[in-house]
C-alpha cells in the first residue's frame, strides 16, 4: 500500500536528509518534497484503500503540544513522536510545545482552541480520558481525533526489600484480616490509584491511600517505611528495583513481560486477582478534521511505529507494544471512559 | 571508599575536556540568561533548554544542563536584587535585602556578596556531596511526611517576624492570605477541583511566580511611579565595590547559610525554599543589630544565598544516590537522565562512574566560572539602576510581564501578575508586608499535603506524630521560636542576671532560640544518632 511504498524508498535518503534540511540543502530537500508529492497522489489515485480522495499534507510546520512539563513521560513521549514524525515525514517541521497545568487540563483545552487545524497533535495517555470524568473540563477526548493508540503502559505493584509481603494474596489476605495496608499514590485520579480501585472492587477489601505529587516521592516514603505497598510504572521504579531496594509483587495487565528482570513478575490475574487495566499512550490531533487529514496522521505514525527509534522508545520506557488503529482506538477509548466512570465517578 | 579518590579525578578528567568544557561555559551563559528574567527560575530554565542539548552525547549534555542549574541561580539572585523580582522560590529571600540595598546605592555590593556567597556555599559543599553523599542519602529517607509538616511549622514559626518592621498582626494576616490562595486549584489529594469556579485556568492553582512577580516588580513600580520623583541611584562604580569590612561581615552568615542550605535542602520538596528561609531568619536573629534587616543588610543576603546554592548541591544527594529527586530541577534532570537512555536510581553512581563523576565535577567548573563572570559583573550590573528611571521603569514592567508569560506560555500568568500588581501596591500603601504572603503561598500547599498524608498514614488518627521523635523534636523548636521573646522578656524582668533560672528549661530554650545555628547543629547531631 502506500505507506509501505513510501516506507521503502524514504529511509535511506532520510539520514543524509535530516541533516541537510536545516539550511543550506535546500535544493534536494525541495526536490524530495516534489518526489514525495508526486508519490502521494500518484498512490492516492491508484489504490483502493485511500478513502476519501484527495490526499492532505501539511502546510505549515506541525506542533506537538505536551499537556505536561518537560521531563515527564508526556514530554519524553511527545519528542519521540516528533522525531519519529520527522523521520516518517522528512520534509516536514514538527515542533515541541510544553503547556503544562491542571494536571494536563490546559494543553487538551489549548488543542479545544485549534479545532479543524490538522496541525497540532497531542501525545494523549489516560488523563485525557480521565480528567473530565472527575473535573470539570471544556472538553472531553471525544472533542478530538483519536489517531491511533502506539503502546501502553503498565502498573506494577511494589513493597520494600524487607516487606513482610510476598505475593499479591498476602497483601490481599492481611486486608481481609482485618489489617492495615498503606498504599502510596500519585494523584487521586491517576492510573494508580484506578487499579487500586479495581483492586479493591475485585477483592472487597479497602486500602489505606496516601496520596502524593509524584512517583519520586513515593519510592522516598516506601524505601522510608512511611508506606508499605506502592503502584508505580515500570521506568518510575526500575532503578530501585534492579538495585534490589523494592521488590515487584504483581503485574496489572494480561500478560507477563517478556524481558529480565520483570518476567519473573506475576500477573494479578495469575495471583487470584482479576485485574488487568493498563494505561494507553496514543496521538490524538485537534478536532473536526477531514478524514484525509486523519487519514495522513494515521499513516504518519503508523510509520513511526515501524521503526527502529520506535523500539527504542519502548524499550527505554518499558512500554508495551500495543497498537491500536483509529477505528480500534475509539472503540477502546469508548470502553476505557465508562470503566473509569466505574471507579472515579 | 578509597575509590572516592579515583572516581573524582575520572570526574575531573571528563569535565575538563575541552568541549565539556564549553558546553559548560555555554550553560552558564545562558543560565544565567534565563534566571534573570522574572519568573524563569532553574526548573523553568532547565526545562526550557532541555531540548537543545538533546543532540549532544549524554555526559556533555548534562553538563550544559548543570551550568544552566547552576546559571541560573546566580542570575536569579541577580534580578531578586536589582529588581526585587525573583526568579524562583529560592531567591524571594534575596530580594529581602538586596533590593533595599540596591535602593540606596550598594547594588554592587549586594550582587558581589550574593555571588561569593554562593560561590564558596556551592563549593565547598561539593565535598560533602561527594564523599558522604551516601551516608546522607539516609537522612532524607527519614522524612517522611509527618516530619515534613513539622518543618513547614517550624518554617511557619520562624516567619512570623518576617513582617520587617510592621506589626505582627499584619504578618499573621498576610501569611494567611497566602495560605487562602493555596488552597484554590485541583486538590491532589482527592483530585477535586476547589474554588476555581469553572475556570480551567484556575486548575493549576495560582501559582507563586505569577504573585511574586505581581506584588514585587509590578507593584514596586506602580508605588515608586504613585510616589513620584523618585531620583536614580547616583553611586559611582568604583564605590560599588565590596570593601574588606563587607568581607567580613559577611564570612559568617555564609558558612551559617551553607551548613543550613546543605542539611534541609536534601529533604525533597521546598529544600532550597525553606533552606532560605531558615538561614535569613538564623541571621536576623543571630545579628547584633536585627533592626536593619529588611532595610538592607548584608548578612541578610549572604545567609540566604549561601544556603540556596548549598541546597542545590544538596538535592543531588537523593537524586544520586537513590534516583528520587530532591528539587523540582532536579526533577528536570532525572526526567533528561531517561531521556537520554540514562536509568537514575541506587545503582546509578556504581554503573556510570565517568557519567556520574562528572557532572559533578562539572558542577565545581560551574561555579568557577560564574564567579569569574558575575564578580566583574556585579558592579556593571548594580549602575544599570543609574538608568534614568522614566525608562528603567518600562523596562522592568517589560521583563516582568515577559517572565510572567514564560512560565507556562500563556497570557494567563500576564494576567495574575497585573492582578497581583494591584493587590500588592495597596498591602504597600497600608503597610502589609509581602514576604509572610509568599511564604503562606509556597508553605501552605505543603502543610496541607503533609498533614493529610500524616492523616491517612494513621487512618485520621493524628497520634502517630507522637511516634515521631524527629517531628516532635522540630515541633518543640518551633514552640521555642514563637514563644522566645516573651520567655526572654519574661526571664529578664524577673532576675537581672539571665544564668541559672530555677527551672532548666526555659532558660535553656531561650539560649537555644538566641542563635539559630546551634539548633541547626543539634538537630543534625541528634539524627544522627
């Protein structure tokens, strides 16, 4: 198809490209962008499968808003996605925009703002759903384009080197006696703090919840003793756990991961206790764009995600390759925000 | 520990190559850049040049990155003083004194005292973070959160004096002001959003930049235009220079401020902050003439930013040695550490000795370099306020509203910066102080998470502060501060002769509550036992 006949002939000119882009190589650059357009809607016409007609491209250079200050897993995945784009998409300029606030509030309100401009994106995981569920926001994700879901993200549960606690039933057990667990969270609304909600729907037990501002302070108050149990992402903990400081109990997702040293961790499902809820990182762009707008992003990213700094991007951050298309997404963004109206509503 | 000799000439080695080296130089330039615009702090101007270093290899990249941390303190020290518009938390204390001394004619001084005391802090306390950062490391682990919010009252405590002059009353009343507007924004601890009336700008909160900005710059501007004839500085340059006296006077408050800076900045959260705080309100009380805090005393700039650059030191304490960061920039940096494919945590100095090395010995060039940049500096910078001021005041209006934007790149922060423009002329017209209202802002939120934390960590039972030796022994302390004055009243209208009261206590608590530091010292001595 299409993609995958521009997937072939534009890698190998890519790197020299990249880097002949920025100024004075703008002869072959041009050139590029004729051969691409020429390949766009010469495709366009010939298969099938392209939909509504007229391709699209950007006009303008292409803004990534990161609802998120730097530094964070919304930023460290927004600058993925812009490299990832650019490689994709070598005639293209993709820039980087932190507007943080609210807990993500602002940036998904400043992209309310571009509604029918096909050029912002914003790299979306579960606040975007999550957020107008418990506060009143402008918007829901429904006012935007889900383009396509690229990973997920999982929460483990971990307990002190010399915790008393083994295995998921012993914390699960020592509630049901009658006893006091606490467990550290970041935010009320975060992912944490949804699966121990499920958990505790699932077991009929109630944990003592210690509310923080992030994952750091978390891995400060259980490596203290201040709490017992904690929920944190693979990459908030992995240092931690690698030195032996904190030890996983149980994995919340379907499967197990396939790599040392997490592999040898547990599902909850496995341990008696039927919850699976993960975290999704996909793009969304502004809403009321065309279907060829959509369409264009979609294979954009598609691309990325076939590429070797998409690996990489996993890897580092201990994400799972989940990949959902824009008509899968929706599904399972539909499914995501009742489940969630289940446990914060 | 006899590799420590081996791993900080490695260290040595990697940042004095020469391109570290420029990479550093480059970071501290431009640091120092940002933290001078209002409002651009080391969080925001890490945060802000991060993606720039993106394309350098790993060690070079955090390098630059710590020339800009360490930029960006001097800088924000330098806009504290000359405008008494902060850069971030950390410095509002610096504006305390600095910016009255630049009122009358020792800006120079003031920014050289501020430059060498943060010099000498940031390095020296480098040893330490060096050799025992592991050994530290523990401390931190032992607050938790019912100790944090015993500090925040010990912090709390200590301000209540702030008021500069004016009653205590209105301290007390703005310190609860700033506490009030704490409050509004989504709570993170029940995730509901409070007093934001639909307004998703409000969700954020107000945060303190865009107030700090509004009752410093704006409003010091709108008083000075209101009071008219304001006439411009006229100290020549070469009596802008720091004679042996100002030396002297300020050689204490500094090695004060950095043993203070160094132990409370490790504490995650407002280390750098409360650090300042302590150390200013350690030198007002340890002063032989406390009157002229407030009103531009050396002492009272060189505590303070002594104890912020240790502090900063001291937040790579945690973020080292357990991967937990220690500051908002540091935050920042772990965030660039993952980044660039770097995993911080425990493991981290043993894995990547050169990487880890380093930085900090580029952390020793950072500082070299800004103190051979910003000495010269300091008395070109203080004759800029020789600037006539029907165009030094636009100007300042214009940083100011520029930074107040930067923070989160929106008009928004504008906004609240005219607002509080407003707000701060009137509490300057009746004679409220600012500072208990910045304190009451950044303590307040912290107070409150801590105590609910406290709360939930014992099921709403409170007694478990009685479990705390350490939060009991900082609550004690703070009791001490607040009720001194009228325990030394007290003691010395009874018996002329201050020794030997029949009661211990009292007398002990007063000799404790005279001098600041010892309780500094004491506090550290029993933890460590």
């Amino acid at each position: 198809m299409l993609g995958r006949l521009l997937g072939r002939t534009i890698p190998e000119t890519s790197v020299g490209r990249r880097a002949s882009t920025k100024r004075p190589g703008a002869a072959p650059a041009w050139a590029l962008a004729v051969a691409l357009a020429a390949g766009l809607t010469g495709c366009g016409g010939s298969t099938a499968g392209g939909g509504s007609g007229d391709a699209w491209e950007p006009e303008r250079p292409v803004t990534i808003v990161v609802p998120f200050a730097p530094g964070g897993g919304s930023d460290v995945f927004g600058r993925a996605l812009a490299k990832g784009i650019e490689e994709a998409r070598p005639d293209i300029d993709v820039k980087v925009e932190n507007r943080p606030g609210g807990s993500g509030a602002i940036g998904y309100s400043f992209l309310l703002s571009k509604q029918a401009d096909p050029h912002y994106l914003i790299p979306s995981e579960t606040a975007g759903v999550a957020l107008p569920v418990t506060t009143d926001t402008p918007w829901t994700w429904s006012d935007f384009t889900p383009v396509m879901q690229i990973a997920e993200d999982v929460t483990l549960m971990v307990v002190p080197k010399d915790s008393p606690y083994q295995e998921l039933q012993d914390v699960v057990g020592a509630l049901k006696k009658g006893g006091q667990v606490r467990v550290g969270l970041a935010g009320a609304t975060g992912l944490d703090a949804i699966v121990t909600g499920l958990m505790e729907q699932d077991q009929g037990v109630k944990y003592r919840r210690v509310t923080f501002d992030s994952g750091g302070e978390i891995v400060n108050a259980l490596i203290g003793g201040d709490i017992d149990t904690a929920m944190l992402n693979p990459s908030e903990v992995i240092g931690q756990i690698k030195a032996g400081e904190v030890r996983p109990v149980a994995v919340f997702a379907d499967s197990r991961y396939e790599d040392a040293p997490l592999d040898e961790v547990p599902t909850a499902e496995e341990q008696g206790v039927n919850v699976s809820f993960t975290q999704y990182r996909g793009v969304f762009a502004a809403g009321d764009i065309t279907d060829a707008e959509s369409a264009y992003w979609e294979e954009t990213v598609r691309k990325w995600t076939q590429s070797p700094s998409y690996s990489k991007y996993l890897d580092d951050n201990f994400l799972r390759p989940v990949k959902r298309p824009h008509d899968e997404f929706v599904t399972y963004l539909k499914a995501y925000e009742k489940q969630l109206q289940g446990v914060l509503g | 520990m006899d590799g420590v000799f081996d791993n900080v000439l490695l260290g040595f080695q990697t940042a004095f190559s020469p391109a570290n080296l420029l990479y550093c130089f480059g970071g501290v330039v431009l640091g120092t850049f940002i933290g001078m615009l209002p409002g651009l702090g080391s969080a925001t101007g890490v945060a802000l040049l991060l993606p720039l270093t993106l394309t350098l290899d790993p060690i070079s990249a955090l390098i630059m990155l710590a020339g800009i941390y360490y930029g960006c303190q001097y800088g924000a020290s330098i806009s504290s003083i000359l405008i008494a518009t902060p850069g971030d938390s950390a410095s509002v204390v610096t504006a305390f004194d600095g910016y009255p001394l630049a009122r009358t004619g020792r800006a120079g001084q003031a920014l050289a005292t501020s430059v060498i005391a943060s010099f000498v802090a940031g390095t020296i306390t480098i040893i330490p973070l060096m050799t025992l950062a592991p050994i530290f490391s523990g401390l931190a682990l032992n607050f938790g959160p019912p100790e944090m919010f015993a500090l925040m009252v010990l912090g709390m405590a200590s301000v209540v004096g702030f008021g500069g002059g004016t009653s205590q009353a209105k301290g007390l009343a703005m310190a609860a002001f700033g506490v009030a507007i704490s409050t509004v924004g989504i709570d993170a601890q029940t995730g509901i959003a409070r007093y934001t009336f639909g307004q998703v700008q409000l969700l954020d909160g107000i945060g303190f930049l865009g107030v700090v900005i509004g009752l410093f710059a704006v409003a010091e501007v709108m008083a000075q235009v209101g009071r008219g004839g304001a006439e411009p500085i006229r100290t020549r340059m070469r009596d802008m220079l720091m004679s042996r006296r100002d030396l002297r006077e300020i050689s204490g408050p500094t090695a004060r401020g950095g043993v203070v800076g160094f132990l409370v900045g490790m504490l995650p959260g407002a280390g750098a902050t409360l650090a300042s705080f302590f150390a200013y309100d350690i030198e007002r009380r340890v002063s032989k003439k406390p009157e002229r805090f407030g009103k531009g005393a050396l002492p009272g700039v060189a505590g303070p930013e002594a104890a912020n650059n240790a502090a900063a030191n001291a937040a790579f304490v945690p973020t080292l040695t357990l991967g937990i960061p220690g500051s908002g920039t540091t935050a920042v940096l772990l965030g660039a550490f993952i980044i660039f494919g770097l995993q911080p945590g425990p493991l981290f100095l043993r894995e990547q000795p050169e990487l880890a090395w380093g930085l900090m010995a580029s952390f020793y060039l950072g500082n070299l370099l800004l103190l051979a940049m910003n000495l010269p500096l300091a008395p070109v910078l203080g004759s800029l306020l020789r600037i006539r001021y029907s165009l030094l005041y636009p100007l300042i209006l214009l940083v100011a509203l520029i930074g107040a934007y930067a923070m989160q790149n929106r008009m928004w922060g504008v906004w609240l910066g005219l607002a509080f423009g407003v707000i701060g002329y009137v509490m300057h017209k009746y004679g409220y102080p600012a500072a208990p209202l910045i304190l009451g802002l950044i303590l307040g939120s912290l107070m409150e998470k801590t105590l609910t934390q406290t709360s939930d960590m014992g099921g709403g039972d409170l007694t478990i502060f009685f479990n705390r030796p350490i939060a009991l022994l900082l609550f004690a302390l703070a009791l001490v501060l607040l009720l001194a004055p009228y325990l030394v009243k007290a003691v010395r209208r009874m018996r002329p002769a201050p020794t030997s009261t029949p009661p211990d206590g009292p007398a002990d608590d007063a000799a404790s509550a005279r001098s600041g530091d010892e309780e500094m010292t004491t506090l550290s001595r029993r933890e460590d036992g």
